[in-house]
C-alpha cells in the first residue's frame, strides 16, 4: 500500500513537474523575434531594409558563432503582404570572411503566429556575407502576416556588422490592418463569455 502511494506521488510530482520541463526547453532555444513596418497599405515596388539594430537587440549574436538559430520577421500593426512569384531573403554581413550557414526551414507566418508554405529555400555564402533566402521559383499569392527563417549561422568568429531583409513580387502589395484577434484575445473573449453564462444559469436556478 505504501509502494503504490510512493507511485502515485512520484507520477504527480511528475505531472506538474512537466510545463516547467517544456518552459525550460522553450527558453533555451535560440530564437530573435522583431517587427518591421513593410509600408502601405497599397502596392509597393519591393522592400529593403537595415534591421541590424533590431535584430542585435532582439539577441542575434553578434559574432559568426554557428548557432542554430530561428527568426520571425512579423509587419507592423496587424499588416500582411501578399504578392504573386513572391521571394524574400535575409542578409548578414561581417567583418571578415566567414564560411559554412545553412538554411534549416523557411516559410510565410499566418494572421495566428503559424509557419505556413514552407520549402527548401536556399543559401549563399561569400565573403563577409551569407543570405538565407526563400526558393527561386516561390508562387505565394496568399496573405501573410510575416516570414520565418530557421539557419544556422556561418563561423569563423568575425563581428556582425549589418543585418538586412528584402522581400519581392511580380505583384505586391501591403494589406492591412487585418482587424483579425490574437488567439490570447480570443480566448479571453471565451472565457468572459462563459463566466457571464454561469452567472445567468446561477441566476434562473436561483430563482
């Protein structure tokens, strides 16, 4: 009796031991997160720009150390893009030639923070410089609300010393903002709703 009560103990002190076990595996995985502004609404010719700062500050090393590292690139103010033969890359430039990066996953993040239309991608390295890049034949003519690369970064040890993102279409357009809820919202919306049910069905049994 006493064994089956130790158990018992051992798989509950398990149970709650278990989202802090995954909390700590989330926390160390190497990921940088920002947000850009991609212009508009309306079409635009393409995007180019220097996001070196927000990316140090969001924790891109700052040094070609060969870590294995996931970016999310999300746009401004609940925008998405959307553009036929679209393509994207992400450039990183050092202060002396590097080698080696590699292109793990790349895809489009949807309205709700999910990677959508993944593929291949590609990358090249030369220089002081390595580009992590989407396919060269992309047909995504689907709104999203921002890019997600997963690489791995080259090595040799020299500074960063510029990050930069650019994206392209036959076709392109900014649209926004979408209006849509964060899923947190939603479900704060849900979990208001059912309280005032609970509190209408206290109300008639009550009476």
């Amino acid at each position: 009796m006493n064994a089956l009560r130790c158990t018992t103990r051992k798989r509950m002190l398990a149970a709650a031991l278990a989202p802090l076990a995954l909390l700590m595996t989330t926390m160390d995985a190497r990921a940088v997160e920002i947000t850009i502004d991609p212009g508009g609404p309306g079409v635009i010719s393409s995007f180019n720009e220097d996001i070196t700062s927000a990316m140090t500050a969001a924790g891109l090393p700052t040094s070609a150390d060969g870590a294995s590292l996931d970016i999310r690139v999300l746009y401004a103010d609940g925008k998405q893009v959307r553009g036929a033969s679209f393509n994207f890359g992400l450039n990183l430039t050092y202060a002396l030639p590097i080698s080696g990066g590699s292109i793990l996953r790349v895809g489009l993040i949807d309205e709700f923070g999910a990677v959508v239309s993944e593929q291949s991608g590609g990358v090249s390295t030369f220089g002081n410089s390595v580009i992590y890049r989407s396919g060269s034949s992309t047909q995504y003519d689907i709104p999203h609300s921002g890019l997600f690369f997963s690489v791995l970064l080259p090595t040799g040890g020299a500074s960063l010393t510029s990050a930069s993102l650019n994206f392209g279409a036959d076709f392109l357009e900014v649209i926004g903002p979408t209006g849509i809820a964060e899923p947190g919202t939603v479900a704060l919306l849900a979990l208001g709703f059912f309280g005032i049910g609970l509190l209408r069905r206290r109300r008639v049994i009550s009476t």
